[in-house]
C-alpha cells in the first residue's frame, strides 16, 4: 500500500502490512512517524516502541499518582495498545518479547476495574493447566446469546476484546479467548492445530454463567482466528454459528508463500516451539482443514480481501465451498488486505450483524 517510506525493506512491509491495525488499535500517527525515525533495521523495531510504551506507562502513571483516574486508565490502555506492537512478531530477542507481553498484560490488568463496557477476566481450566479469556455482557437482564472471539497468531485478547462493544450493542455477550500459543498463554504452551479443545473447554466455562444461554453460541476469528473458528465448530455441534476472516485452510501453503513478510513467519517459528523454518514448516501441515471443514454443518460466513499479502483470498473460499452447512456465505472484498484491517468500517459490521441474527441478538 505504500503508506509510509522506510529504506530499510522489511520495516516497509511490516508497515505495509499493519498500518491499519496499528492506527485501529489506537496508536498515534505521530508516534508511527516517531518511531520509524529511530527505527534502523528490524533490530531496533522492538527497544524502540518499547521505549514509547513506557513513555505511555509513565503518563498514565503520573496521572494516577495526581488522583486523574479517566486519564490513568485510558493511558494505561494506551500502554497496553503500545507494549503490544513491541512485542507481537517481534521474536529475535525472546527476553525482550516476554517483557513486552508481560507489561502489555499488566497495563491492561491495571484499567481493567474502571473499563467501560465493563470487562471481567476468567479462568478457565483446561486439560492440566488453564486458558484465560475476557468477558463482558450487554445491559439488561440476560441470559444472552455469547460470541466466543478469537486472537490470531500474534494478537491477543486484550486486543481483540476493544471490539467488544460492537457486539454488547446487538444483545451480544462477548468471551474474547486465548488458548494454546496466543498472548499470555503462549508463555506456558504453544500453539497446536487442534483447537477444538479450547474451544470446547471455553463452552464449558460458558455453560457454569447464569448469565450466558450457552444454547446459543456463536464463534469468530481473525487471521489464523479464521482457521481456528471454522475448525472449531467443525467438531463441536454447541456451536451454533462460525464467522472468519482471512483465515488459513491450509497454514502449511500461506506459511511459504513470497508474499509473507519473513517475521511473521519467525513469529509462527516462536509460538510452536519449533527450531527452524524447515521444523515449522513441517509441523504447519498439520493447520489444515483438508478432511474436516467438510464436518462444518451450522451456518458459516467467512469474509477475505483480495489484496491479503499473507493468506490469499481463496483460502477462504476453500474452506466455504467444502463445508457442509446449507448456510454459507464467502465475501471477498477486493481491496481489503490481511484481516480487512483497512476497511474494518465494512467488513466490521457485516459480521456483527450476520452473527446477531444467527444468534438472537438484535440489529436495530
């Protein structure tokens, strides 16, 4: 896209490629333009914002310290937003990347009593460990339908959860969850392909709320969220509508491709475990929904931009024209890049709507 212009060529495509998100996820343009200033070399990408996270944390701080509660919240949140980017495919220096995960988490944790909409972290307990999620619901009394949302690769709840109010205004109660490999869970386990069983302990935790009707749940993700989703409900029938974008039908293919930029594919090396591109490479074939999205039978939309640089659109037509529910959508939008990032004002509300009205919720 060619938004800004940075000698070094890896740094012009990660901006490329996350502009967007970055600009959606409440990061300054002056604070982009600040730091691509530093920036030399993909080394300095992650001291670098780190350094402006803590510029952040300080300001949020010293309004706490005056008794400016609002302001301290909303910068700590700012914080989070800033700690995050440091970090999300950041993986060279692994001593550096944890801190930022971890001081994202904590930021977050310290606004999250005063957020509004209101936002409840859970634990939820899976296999011999545990998996975390938040959680918030609608006004009024419930119980209410619930959309279980789904971090990518390197996003987080945290992340995914400022969407929340998108679907809280159509009746929705919303779980944004982490499981195997995503934000603060991949510091105890990595990422694995069969994700179905976080998902099926996450309805698990659902069905123990009185405030929850765990008749009626729904499942979205973006990015590798977009192969988890469809796989998900490909094995377990409590889900009762799946949505994805931009998601893999095959992660080993996307994984490979030119278009890729290097350092998500080192991010992929991180969260599983794996020693090298060859070893990763080799234990993404397993990411595939060859054989399986055809057991998807509850109504399917899957949305993908043409101009996706890191999975090509017609994966996720794959994954539409093999699954076997007799309620499936696939809608491409032809500028749209990676996660319709730069068209979230279309695709956004698309998906909102489709899942209140597969769920009960409301649109009006």
């Amino acid at each position: 896209m060619g938004i800004t212009m940075h000698s070094d060529p890896l740094i012009q495509r990660v901006m490329d490629t996350w502009m967007p998100r970055f600009l959606g996820g409440g990061i300054a343009y002056y604070d982009i333009l600040t730091a691509l200033e530093r920036i030399r070399t993909w080394d300095d990408w992650g001291p670098v914002w780190m350094e402006l996270a803590e510029m952040h944390e300080a300001l949020a701080e010293e309004a706490w310290e005056q008794g400016r509660r609002i302001t301290a919240v909303q910068g700590f949140q700012r914080a989070s937003a800033y700690y995050h980017i440091a970090y999300f495919i950041y993986v060279r220096d692994q001593e550096l990347h944890e801190r930022g995960l971890r001081k994202m988490v904590e930021c977050h944790e310290r606004a999250l009593p005063y957020m509004e909409p209101a936002v409840e972290k859970v634990t939820i307990p899976f296999e011999d460990t545990h998996i975390v999620g938040l959680f918030s619901a609608p006004k009024g009394e419930g119980p209410f339908p619930v959309l279980i949302v789904l971090p990518g690769l390197d996003s987080t709840k945290e992340t995914r959860h400022r969407a929340r109010g998108n679907y809280l205004r159509r009746g929705l109660a919303v779980l944004s969850l982490e499981g195997p490999g995503q934000g603060e869970v991949s510091l105890r386990m990595k990422n694995r392909p069969d994700y179905e069983v976080a998902a099926s302990a996450a309805i698990d935790y659902l069905e123990t709320r009185p405030d929850v009707d765990a008749t009626r749940i729904g499942m979205y993700g973006m990015s590798m969220g977009g192969y988890y989703a469809p796989r998900s409900a490909a094995f377990e029938p409590r889900i009762k509508a799946v949505a994805g974008s931009c998601g893999e039908y095959d992660y080993s293919e996307s994984f490979m491709l030119d278009s890729r930029p290097p350092v998500s594919q080192e991010a992929f090396i991180y969260y599983s475990g794996s020693k090298s591109k060859e070893e990763a490479y080799e234990y993404a074939k397993q990411f595939t929904l060859k054989g399986v999205a055809e057991r998807i039978t509850c109504p399917l939309l899957v949305v993908h931009g043409k101009q996706d640089p890191i999975v090509p659109w017609e994966h996720g037509k794959q994954i539409v024209d093999e699954a076997s529910s007799e309620d499936k959508q696939f809608i491409l939008f032809e500028e749209g890049i990676h996660s319709l990032s730069n068209i979230r004002y279309k695709a956004g509300p698309l998906v909102a709507d489709w899942l209140a009205e597969k769920l009960g919720g409301t649109i009006i």
